[in-house]
C-alpha cells in the first residue's frame, strides 16, 4: 500500500504516512517464520526490531495473553491486580540478581515511555537546577519529545524545534568529552550499552565503569537503556551486565513482551522514592494483560536459559556471517549483530535484495546490515539465513 494519501489505483491509504510504503504484508508468523498475504515464506532475522526474543506466536505467551484476557484485561491503576504485582515482584527480583540492588518498576506501553519516565524521575531526583541529561551522539532514546532530545541525533530534532531544554550529548566512548559536558546543573547521565538505532555499536571496554564512577564523584543518575538489549537480547539478561556496573536507573521494552506492547522503567529504590503519589502515570501502567505477557516471558526465558541461547547462537551466528565474502567486519553482542560490508556497498540494496529472497533484516546504516533473530531461532535457521546473504553478496 502506497504511504502517500491515495495509490495509483486511486485507493485511499488509512494510516498517518509516518512509516512510508511497507514493502510486504505480513498476516501469519511461527516461530523465527513470517508468512506474508501471497503465501510467501520469509525467515525473520530482524524479530519485530528485537522484540519477538521467543519467537512469533510462541504458545506459552499466546496461551498466557489469551487466558488473561478472559480473565480481567484493566481496571485502572485506582485499584491493584495480583498479575501486575507478580510481574513487577518479578522485573525486581530479576533486576536484583544482576546488580544487587533492591529495586522498584514502573510499568508503560513502550521503550519511549520508559525512557521518559526515566528521564522524569531524574529532575525529580536532582531538583530544580539540576534538570540536565547528558546523552551520546548516535544515541536512539525514543521519538516522544524529551526522549527524542535525549536522542543523539541531530537530524531527527530538525522538523521539531524548539527541543526541550536541559539536553546535551557527547561522542559515545569518549569519557573525557563527557567528563567536560558535566557542570553543576547535570543530573543524570543516559546511555546505552549497545548502540542499536546508532549502528550496533557496543560500548567500548571500560566506558560504563568510567561513567558510573564520574556519577558516583558528581552524584549523578547513571541511566541504561536496555530497551534493545535488555531480556537475554545480548547474551547476558541485560547489557550492562558485560560491563559489571550497577546503574541506579533501567528502562526496558522490546522482549519483555514478546510483541505485546509494554515497557518498564526500574530504579533503585532510594532513587524511585523521588516520585510521589501524582508526580508520574498512565492509564495502562500496569494492566494485566500486558504483564500477564511480562509474567510469561520471563518464565520462559528462565526456562530455557535465554542469555545462554542468546551467546551460543550468536557466537554461531556471527562466525558464519565473518566467513561471508563481502562482509569485512562483525559487531555486535548476543544475538543483536551488525555485519558491515564495506565502502561502496549499499546496505539498504543487499537489504532489499534479503526481502526478495525471502530474508527480514534491515539498513541500520548506510554500509551495514543489522542481525537480531528470535532466541530460539535454529543453527539451521541461520545456516539458511547466511547462504542467502552469500549469494546476494556475491
């Protein structure tokens, strides 16, 4: 279907054309399988931008989804429910044994709520005067306003000025440029542990730890965006995790509800007590259809050891695309990879040409392709995956 407002055929498009002209449509997905509406086979290598972590119509979620929703979907967060209690005792007991911090969650629908939550929270935290995030160029935070200023990408603030104030960003890596971005009305500190949107770029060895001690010196918030990463995507639970930092803030969404919208920001608990009752909310903050989804997920991911999945996979996965011809490098952690194919070589062609043969990735540059398939995705899955890019490489 055409984005504009009417095709060639003079049909009338029904959506707001922010996404541009979909090149397929999909109506039916198992497992790592996408089936579109001529009956056309495709393997997902790309899970919905790293959400569908289980698989598309994984059975225990769909079961868990379905049986919640004959049960009570919402009733406001005026009243409690014992699943989005469950689920948040959950996402602390999770967050507590990766950092071993005592922490609260605060449920939302996505990772931009999240991060604006978060975001939020730390000029409450900080207090008047204190109100300024320091971020990374090539940083991707969400497209909400105080999130998309976060966002470290200069190009995608143009048609919205002016941006909220209190947002400054510094080049991802370089401790010292961060270290000269600090004055006294900085608060917090956001940054991801891989860059996802920005290329999959991996924080440099030692980046984290060097910024949780700036924090710990300034009495800063050390925030970490695991929207992407998060829930077992890098082969540990969450990306920090590489790095042995404890950061006092966590956002996340994606994974967590394997394609059910929902996102949570975490926070140590002497931080979370910044907020008070009206200072933050939502309407579906919480209900329990979407944590019955977090409920299962993480149950699932338990039981078939995810982080493990996720590192053996891709360390599989990324063997074979660094013995591709006309792949010259592979970046990356887990199962969320980047294969660069060099100088000259259009991303987004080899991306579109993937389509065709019956692959989902995507361009997530200019010269790169990016790889985050379903954990449970299969060695011969990805042996199938692999010779189809040799031959559109070749």
């Amino acid at each position: 279907m055409s984005a504009h407002s009417f095709d060639a055929q003079g049909q009338h498009c029904p959506f707001i054309p922010v996404f541009g002209a979909p090149q397929v449509m999909f109506e039916r997905g198992l497992g790592t399988e996408l089936w579109d509406t001529d009956g056309k086979r495709y393997l997902d290598f790309l899970g919905g931008l790293a959400v569908t972590a289980l698989g598309h119509s994984n059975p225990v979620i769909a079961a868990a989804i379905c049986e919640q929703a004959s049960t009570l979907m919402h009733v406001s967060n005026l009243f409690a429910n014992p699943v989005a209690t469950e689920a948040a005792q959950m996402v602390n007991a999770l967050l507590h044994e990766c950092t071993g911090a005592v922490g609260q969650t605060f449920f939302c629908n996505s990772g931009a709520e999240a991060n604006e939550a978060a975001l939020k929270l730390a000029r409450k935290f900080g207090g008047r005067g204190r109100h300024a995030v320091v971020s990374a160029y090539g940083s991707f935070h969400g497209r909400t306003l105080a999130a998309l200023a976060a966002t470290g990408q200069p190009a995608k603030h143009e048609p919205f000025f002016p941006m909220p104030d209190g947002f400054r960003h510094v080049a991802f890596g370089d401790i010292d440029a961060l270290r000269g971005a600090i004055d006294p009305t900085v608060g917090a500190v956001l940054i991801e542990s891989v860059q996802g949107e920005g290329g999959v770029v991996p924080a440099p060895v030692g980046y984290l730890r060097a910024i949780r001690d700036l924090c710990d010196e300034r009495g800063m918030l050390m925030m970490i965006d695991e929207v992407q990463t998060g829930f077992a995507r890098t082969g540990r639970w969450f990306g920090f995790q590489h790095h042995e930092v404890v950061p006092d803030v966590v956002t996340m969404a994606k994974a967590m509800g394997n394609g059910f919208p929902v996102g949570a920001m975490w926070a140590r608990v002497e931080v979370a007590s910044a907020f008070q009752p009206g200072d933050h909310g939502s309407t579906y903050s919480g209900t329990a259809i979407a944590t019955a989804a977090v409920r299962a997920v993480i149950n699932e991911m338990r039981r078939i050891d995810a982080p493990a999945l996720s590192a053996s996979k891709g360390a599989y996965l990324a063997t074979k695309l660094a013995a591709v011809p006309g792949v010259v490098d592979v970046r990356g952690q887990g199962l969320l990879l980047a294969a660069e194919l060099g100088a000259g070589v259009d991303a987004k062609a080899v991306y579109t040409e993937l389509l065709k043969r019956g692959v989902v990735t995507n361009a997530v540059t200019a010269t790169a392709i990016r790889f985050a398939p379903p954990i449970t995705v299969s060695h011969a899955e990805i042996d199938e995956v692999v010779a189809v890019m040799t031959a559109v490489l070749a």
